[in-house]
C-alpha cells in the first residue's frame, strides 16, 4: 500500500501550496487523503479569508480534487470522533486518518496534535514543510520536474518556477530554500524554463 498523507485543511487552503501536494501525489509520491469534514473547512476558510471567491468556484475546485483522486475520500470515521478528545476540534482528523490507514498527518498546526498520542495510533504529524522535504529527497530530479509542471499550469497571471517558489516560501520557507539551492532544480531552469 501507498505512503498515505492525511491533508489537513490548512495546507488545503493556500492554493499554491495545495496545488504542490497534490502534484507529488499525481506523480506517486504518495497517496492523499481527506474528509467531507476537511474539504467542507477548507472551502469555509478560503470563504471567509476570500469573499471575493465565489461558492462555484470553491466547488469546482473540491470537484476536481475528487475527480483526480476519487480513493482520496476518507469516510465512517465519525464514530471514532467522541473517543478522541485529547485532539479537541481536531478529533475528526485523527479519526479520518485512523481510518484511512493515514501513514502522517500533514498540517500546518503540529502542536494541536501531540506525538505521544498519535502515537498510540502509529500516526506522526508533519508540517508541510518537512512533509515536502521528505518527498524532495525520495527522488529531486522528478520532484524538481514537479515545480516545472506548476509553473508551466499556471495562467492569468503565469508564474515562472522561480515565482512560484516566492509563493511557497511563504508556507514551507525549508523546502523553497532546499529546491532553490538544487542542482537538479538549476539544471532544469538551464533547459529553457
């Protein structure tokens, strides 16, 4: 079975960095996973964070999350939910990835989920930013290729790859300065992008 990544609705939220997770996983880095509960906190957050965004287009984008990973939904873990009070609001989380068979729970709010109780669990929680490091150096040269891709999607406005790191360095400063400072990342920048 894949290496599975329970996303938290705060990497969710940014676009860019929600777009980077999801494409290490279309490229098999490993396997996403959320909740109805996550992707309904996620388009709140974006909601009230946004105004200007409209609801069509919050659903288009969970949409098409779906649609490229329909195995992603994680679903009959409220059960779970009332025996997970250590985990406050957060318990929903924990029961999605327990039963997801989560390998880590990737969010930007570590602290909130405590390592000797996830323990108990055989969960780890990482911040996106060392969750992506790890995905870096499992291969640089297809995670480089990764970056590329982003930037090669973006439209109105179009963002070179050194542009989208600036974006990123904003929520995973380690993993921009490590892809930055790459060898594999240079070389590809050197072949016309």
């Amino acid at each position: 079975m894949a290496y599975s990544a329970l996303l938290d609705a705060n990497v969710l939220h940014p676009i860019n960095l929600c777009d980077l997770l999801l494409r290490f996983a279309e490229r098999g880095f490993y396997r996403p996973l959320w909740s109805r509960d996550i992707l309904n906190e996620t388009t709140q957050s974006v909601a009230r964070q946004h105004p200007g965004v409209s609801p069509e287009s919050l659903e288009r984008r969970v949409r098409f999350m779906e649609d490229a990973f329909p195995d992603a939904m994680v679903s009959g873990y409220e059960g779970l939910t009332p025996g997970l009070t250590v985990f406050g609001t957060d318990s929903h989380v924990i029961a999605a990835a327990i039963v997801g068979h989560a390998d880590v729970v990737v969010t930007q709010n570590v602290r909130d989920f405590p390592a000797e109780a996830l323990a108990a669990y055989r969960l780890l929680a990482q911040t996106p930013d060392d969750f992506l490091i790890h995905q870096w150096w499992l291969d640089p040269g297809s995670a480089a290729q990764v970056l590329i891709g982003q930037s090669a999607a973006t439209r109105r406005p179009h963002r070179s790859p050194e542009e989208i790191l600036d974006h990123l360095g904003k929520s995973v400063p380690a993993f921009a300065a490590i892809v930055r400072s790459s060898n594999e990342f240079a070389r590809l920048l050197g072949d016309g992008w």
